[in-house]
C-alpha cells in the first residue's frame, strides 16, 4: 500500500492527511498549531482514534519531526504505507503554474517570487514545503497553486481596466483563487449527476470563512470572485469581499490610514466581522434570530452579493445546468442557501425546501424535479484534490 502526504502550512499552522494512493480513503490527518510560540499543539487522528499532545514546536521542521513521532507511534505505519508523493497546498501561482508542479529548487525560487501577491501565504507554503523536504528527501514533493485551475479565464475576464504598462510590471490581474475546491466540485458534481463534464454549464459556490463562486463551462474556469488577492467577490468572515477602491482613498486621506492599516481593515476586520461584530455565520445567525439589526443586515448583504454573482454568472454562461453549494456555511447553512435562491425561478432555479433541509455528508440534489437547474450540495475535498493531482504530476514525470 503506499501514499500520499498532503501538506497545508501555514506561518504558525501544519495541517496534513495521509491519503492511500489506490482507495484515496483517508488514513490520518493532524493539526500542528502555535508553532513558534512557547508551547505547540498537535492533534493526531490515526487508526486508533485522536492523539494531543502538547509540546515546543519552534519551527516547521520541529513540526514534521513531531508528525513522525506520532505517525511511529500511534500509526499508520509510513513503513506499511510508504509515501510516492508529497503533495502541498501554494496559494499563489501567478500566471507561471498553471498545473501540479514537482518542486525543485526552481519553482521554489518562484514561489519565493511570488510572495508579494500573497504574503500571508506563500512564504508560510514555502516553509512547509523545504521542511518537509528535510523530513522526506527521497519523496518527490509537488505544489498544487489554489490559482491554477483559473489559468483557463480570458483575458477579458482576468483585465484590470488600469494602465496597462503598470499593470504589466506590478503584475495586477485577476487570478482567482480556492481552485482545488472548485475543480474537484465540479468534476464530482458531474460524475454525481451521471452526465459528461463537458456538457455542462455550472456555477461553484465555496461558502466558508473565505468564500468565493466560480462559472465553469465544460471543466473549464471561465470567470471567478477572487482577484489579484482572495479579497475581491464575495463578503467573507473578516474580508471586504467587492469595493468601490475610492473608500481606501477616501479612508486614506480622511480617516489618515496608511497601507498597513487599510489591509487590517479589508482583511481581517471586515466582512461580517465588520458588520456584526462576529466572524462566524453561525453566530451571526443567532444573534439575528436574536433580533441583532446589525447582524441581520449583514446576512442580507452576503445573499444580495450572491445573487449579484448568480445572475451575472447565469448570463455570462448562456444558461445554467447545475448550482452547487460547497465548503462549510455552503455545505451546512440550510437557511443561507433558501434565502440565496429565493425568487430566482426567473433563472430557472427551483429549490425544493424538505430536501434542503436534509442533513447528509454526501452529495445530494436539494432543488425540486422540475426544476430545469439542479441546484446540489457537494462536500469540498480539496486534500484528496491535492493528492490526485501530486499522482498526476509524479506519474507524468516518471
């Protein structure tokens, strides 16, 4: 039996899962948290259940040292199942990656280059990828760039209608992100449903404290929310989502904030943090239950935007085959996806109210039977993304 790693690192976070290569059933997973900080946490689940500890972890190296530990000693045995890939998760791509790509000291020049389009993220996914290259130097290690499955827009849809010297230089263009969930939602939306990938019209919903929608045509990324950062679209837990960019000018110069400040703003205390003070849909929900004003208003904001990008999808298609709601507030939100499609029969979507209120981990059809739209749940699985897409890129090299 052998398997893959997946690897998503963050600056002070390492998640992974152990995923066989033949079954693609999931053999452990972990999170590996305060790593830096005086005392880390890990929690391992394995074959005979979940494992913390808590321990120093002052860097990702220490990380990794720590997950073999754990694998050693609570399993599985990466002797018995003996890793032919490493696969990780890189936010960033830019217009280089534009398919699963074999580490080499290369390509992590270029993820190093890329870090000014995301540096939150790439520099951290850089540090997960040469600690685990120390942890596993015989494995080849594989970058799956959350961009790539966008590399497929034209050029009207990925434009910024800015100079265009500068723009060139700067690299400002839109590149979309949360690619790897929206490939394998819509491949999976289509073997779900029994009917060629290539036939259908889709629009991907990935609703979670990043959220974002992507139109699909044949397999293919046509347009998407996400921009030159994961900022634009969408209202998410803590980010703005769309903006008109004069407020950060306006801010700028009447409220006197700087870059830093105005990225604070957009990033992390915006969004429904910014609305109702609570970052998480679920909390904002009581409070509106509640009688909150503030937090009702923000959950009418995140629908109105929705059904902005529902329609404008629907149109740039040319018709709509199937909706699907993925990721955690898409997956478990019964009253976010009935208030979303209310009214929009127009669009030939037609919810069904008892299956939308099912509960389930599986994939399901949650619009009526007359409805010309399918409109689905399909649980996100952008791990056993990753890893199929690291036996890709392995087997095409070997």
């Amino acid at each position: 039996m052998s398997a893959v790693l997946v690897v998503n690192s963050g600056s002070s976070s390492l998640k992974y899962q152990l995923i066989d290569a033949g079954t693609e059933e999931a053999l452990a997973s972990g999170l590996i948290e305060r790593i830096g900080e005086e005392s880390g946490h890990i929690r391992h689940r394995g074959p005979g259940g979940t494992t913390e500890r808590s321990l120093p972890i002052p860097d990702h190296t220490a990380g990794f040292r720590a997950m073999l530990d754990l694998f050693a000693s609570e399993g599985p045995s990466l002797d018995e199942n003996p890793l032919v890939a490493v696969g990780h998760r890189v936010v960033h791509g830019g217009k280089r990656f534009f398919e699963p790509t074999i580490v080499t000291p290369l390509v992590e020049i270029n993820i190093e280059d890329l870090a000014d389009l995301a540096p939150l993220h790439n520099p951290a996914n850089l540090q997960g990828i040469r600690a685990a290259e120390k942890a596993f130097p015989d494995v080849p290690h594989v970058a799956v760039f959350d961009t790539a499955f966008h590399q497929t827009l034209p050029p009207a849809a990925y434009t910024y209608a800015i100079d265009a010297e500068l723009a060139d230089k700067y690299r400002v263009r839109r590149y979309g992100f949360h690619g790897t969930s929206h490939k394998y939602v819509s491949e999976t939306a289509a073997e779900f449903l029994g009917r060629p990938l290539a036939e259908l019209k889709q629009i991907v919903l990935h609703l979670g404290n990043g959220a974002s929608a992507c139109a699909v045509d044949a397999g293919r990324s046509v347009e998407t929310s996400m921009g030159l950062t994961p900022l634009e679209g969408l209202v998410m837990g803590t980010r703005s989502g769309d903006l008109d960019p004069a407020v950060l000018l306006h801010l700028a110069r009447r409220a006197h904030l700087d870059t830093d400040a105005l990225d604070e703003l957009l990033n992390r205390r915006s969004g429904l943090l910014g609305l109702a003070g609570r970052g998480d849909m679920r909390d904002v929900r009581h409070a509106a239950e509640a009688g909150d004003a503030s937090a009702r208003l923000a959950i009418d904001t995140v629908v109105h935007r929705l059904r902005h990008y529902i329609g404008a999808y629907t149109a740039l298609l040319g018709g709509l085959d199937v909706l699907t709601f993925t990721a955690g507030v898409g997956e478990n939100d019964v009253q976010l996806r009935a208030e979303t499609l209310a009214g929009l029969e127009v669009l030939g979507i037609r919810l069904d109210p008892e299956r939308n209120a099912s509960t389930s981990h599986e994939a399901r059809v949650i619009s009526a039977d007359d409805s010309p739209v399918t409109v689905l749940v399909v649980p996100t699985n952008e791990e056993l993304e990753i890893a199929r897409q690291s036996l890709q890129a392995v087997s095409a090299e070997g």
